[in-house]
C-alpha cells in the first residue's frame, strides 16, 4: 500500500530542533501506522475465514 501525503499542517512548538517532525520520525511514524493497517487488516481476513463455510466444511469433514 503506497501512501502520499499532499500536505502536513503543524503547529508544534519544539524546545529544541530535534522535537520538531523531521523527515526521519515522520517515516517512522508513517511505517508504524502501515504495519499497524496491516495488522489489522491480517486479523481482520484472518477472521473472515476463520468464519467461512468451506472452513466449516473442511473441519466437519467425514473421516477427519
């Protein structure tokens, strides 16, 4: 998933420069919500089969 981002308003005060959102921790920051998505969106499908009926088929099986 590729995500762009057209325009970042900030009204941080910084005490000192390395507070401020330098390109680096907005990456970080950035990465950490991609990974977090992709986690839900893993238990999210992970659930749906858990759910579904061939699942349901395949654990009443006959001869399992």
């Amino acid at each position: 998933m590729q995500v762009i981002i057209e325009e970042v308003v900030s009204r941080i005060k910084a005490t000192n420069s390395e507070a401020a959102l330098s390109p680096q921790a907005l990456n970080t920051v950035v990465t950490a919500v991609m990974e977090a998505i992709a986690a839900q969106d893993q238990r999210g499908a992970d659930q749906e089969e858990e759910r579904s009926l061939q699942n349901y088929q395949e654990r009443v099986r006959p001869g399992r």
